[in-house]
C-alpha cells in the first residue's frame, strides 16, 4: 500500500462524525470551509449547525439582512469572512442563478474563496483531483518528508502545494483530503504527536531522522502592535447610542461606539469635544466615568480598551449625525457588535 492508501484506511476506521462530512452540497461546505477558516472545529459547529437552520440554502442565505447575517457570526471574529460569505451568496444566487461553480478555477474567483477554500469544495462536492493544504496538511507533510524549508515562506508554501498534489489518490481526492486533514488534526498534532499510532509512520522521514519534534519550521511574525481604544458609550434613559461602522477594518459592519484611538490617556474634555464632533445635537449631561477596561488580542493587534459613560438627554426618535443610531435597551441584544464590544455589553443589564 502507498501513504495515500494508508491514510485512507486509517480516516475511514477514525474519522469523527462531522455534518458537513455527511453532504456533497457545495453551499453547505462551503459554509463550513469559511467557518472554520480560523476557528476551531468545537466551536465553528455551532455556528455551523446555526448557519444551515437559518439559511437552509443559498437563497434564504443571498436574501438575509446582512445586519442579521453579521450577528449570526458575532464571536467567531475575523469579520471579513462574514463580509465575504454574504456578498458570495449575493453574486451565486443573483448572478449565476443559485448554481455554485462546478470548477476550481471558477470557484476561485468567488469573493473569499482562496486556493485551499477552492480545492476543498472541488473534492468533496465533485471529487475533482484537487490537494488541500491547510495548517493541519503543512505540518503532516513537513514531517512526513522532513522539510526544512519554513512551511509558511513562498518557497515552502509552493513545495507544500506540489508534495500534497504528488501525494493525492487519483480516484479518491475527497477522502484522501479528508484523511491527511484529520490526521493532523488527531494525530500528527503540534504538541505531542501520536507517532506510535500513525498509519503512516513506516513513511515518515521524521520520524526515521527524529525530527518531528523539529518539524514543522516557520519563519517568524512580527509581534502584535499595541492598539489602545476609549469607547465613549452615550446613555439616555431609554437606550444607548451606537456608531454602526460602516468603512473598512476588522470591525466593518458591526456596531461599536464614538471613540478615540492611539491616545493613551485622554481628558475628560478631548473625549467631550469628539462627542459632539460626531452629535453636536446631543446634549452632555455629566462628565466621562471609566466602567470597564479590558485587553483583548487580535492577530497583528493587542488592544487596551477602556469603556466611558456618559449621561445624555433622551435622542429616541432624533436623528443621529455621523453613523450613529440611537438604540433602545430592549434591542441592544440583537446588534452585531465585536468580541470585544460584547465582552464589555456583558458587564451590564442590556443583555439579561
């Protein structure tokens, strides 16, 4: 037998019970393949299995609100993805008649859909001879050939692409895709990996060199820049006002508050001053009160955050300048806002 064999005999005797593995339905693998983009498997079921009862299918999901969308996603961060799943709805349903494409290179031109994305779909929907590799594949074969070459440099990435394409069962892509992905997930593991129990240790160069403890190489990152925020949150006694942030960055589409950023102690009169540079009609009724700090860690960005209140004259019904909404307390629960906002959100009464 040969390591795509191998791999496959293991994967059909240990493979876990997952929905998405249960379909060819391109729309609901494609759900999961852009959910568990940086996410857990635990944790991206969920959101999985929410997906596919409120969006059955590529209609109920191209017609939605995205407002709604977005907070169907809300936790799972990396919000572009998100962006990404609703404007490829749109453009399938729409443009190309609620048919997803029916090869990889049209799928690769779908919004959000990169080359691991579009091979994944093309095996498992259409059992078409396209190698995966993810994080889980790069590090199996870095050991499994003992590369030295940093899996995440150009070189070691386009090496990674032609070893898993040399590897891929000409008849079987779906499953043998399937088998190297799970086996980096369950065994052949960043810490402690199980080589005793690995089905294709006979063939690892690492393991007969032992270096899988070496394996795989990276080229490092750069650390995360600090990033310190001041959320001025505007409360009346009916509700809160909210800035819907409607231009680019990570927190595109989401709500959030007036804020001032990379200023690491502002005064009470510079967060007043930006108060009524974005709602010159809002009257200030006391000054800033600190109610909540925290940290919370992006991929390139680690963030100081500090929540202010302040007390304004009721706005409910007025109209709001620059992006801003006036939210009642009963609805605050239903805004997609970032982790980061709802971890602060927590703190009060507005979410019980």
């Amino acid at each position: 037998m040969n390591v795509s064999d191998d791999l496959i005999s293991w994967y059909m005797d240990h493979k876990r019970s997952l929905p998405w593995r249960e379909t060819r339905d391109p729309y609901r693998i494609w759900l999961s393949e852009i959910i568990l983009q940086q996410t857990r498997v635990e944790q991206g079921m969920m959101y999985y299995l929410r997906f596919v009862n409120t969006y059955p299918n590529i209609g109920f999901l191209a017609r939605a609100k995205e407002e709604d969308v977005m907070k169907n996603w809300q936790g799972l961060g990396y919000y572009s993805r998100a962006r990404n799943l609703f404007a490829t709805a749109k453009y399938i349903y729409h443009d190309l008649g609620g048919e997803f494409p029916r090869s990889y290179d049209n799928l690769l031109k779908l919004k959000g859909v990169g080359p691991y994305t579009a091979a994944a779909i093309a095996s498992f929907a259409y059992k078409l001879p396209h190698a995966v590799v993810d994080g889980n594949v790069a590090r199996v074969l870095s050991r499994l050939f003992d590369l030295e070459l940093p899996i995440n440099s150009a070189e070691g990435k386009k090496l990674l692409d032609s070893l898993a394409a040399e590897l891929l069962h000409p008849e079987h892509p779906d499953l043998h895709n399937q088998a190297i992905m799970e086996l980096g997930a369950l065994v052949c593991t960043p810490q402690s990996p199980g080589c005793g129990k690995c089905p294709v240790r006979m063939h690892c160069m690492a393991q007969q060199r032992g270096t899988v403890t070496m394996r795989p190489q990276k080229v490092k990152k750069s650390k995360a820049k600090a990033w310190s925020i001041h959320y001025m949150v505007l409360e009346s006694e009916e509700g809160v006002i909210f800035r819907f942030r409607k231009k680019g960055g990570v927190w595109k589409g989401l709500f959030d508050f007036i804020s001032l950023e990379d200023v690491s102690e502002p005064s009470a009169e510079m967060m007043l001053e930006t108060v009524k540079g974005v709602l010159p009609q809002v009257e200030i009724k006391s000054a800033p009160r600190q109610v909540y700090a925290t940290r919370h860690l992006l991929t390139h960005r680690k963030i100081e955050a500090e929540f202010w209140h302040i007390s304004v004259t009721s706005v409910n019904g007025g109209a709001l300048s620059g992006d801003c909404r006036f939210v009642p307390f009963e609805d605050i629960k239903a805004l997609p806002v970032s982790r980061l906002v709802h971890k602060y959100l927590e703190k009060t009464p507005w979410l019980e």
